[in-house]
C-alpha cells in the first residue's frame, strides 16, 4: 500500500508541476521502485522522445 502510495503522489506533484507525461511516469516510476535503474528501464519501455531526458 505505501509503495502504491509513493506512486501515485509522485505522478500528482508532476502533473501539478506541469511535467511531460512521459517525464512524469519515469519519475514516479523511478521514485518508487528503486532510482537511476527503474528510470532507465521506464524510458526505455515507454519508448518516448530521447531529447526530453537529456538534461
């Protein structure tokens, strides 16, 4: 439930921030599993535009 939890509080602090819907799943996704290597993974699987993730 808590892990859940993170989830969905993540996606909502971007969606208000205002942050590209794909930036926002692999945030969240990377803020609730496990960091850098869950962030690389979701990038990868929702196969968004490469420019966006280059900061």
């Amino acid at each position: 439930m808590v892990v859940t939890s993170v989830w969905y509080f993540a996606c909502w602090v971007c969606r208000r921030l205002k942050i590209d819907d794909d930036i926002t799943m692999m945030i969240s996704s990377a803020v609730f599993i496990c960091g850098v290597s869950a962030a690389i993974a979701t990038a990868g699987a929702i196969k968004g535009d490469s420019k966006n993730y280059l900061m």
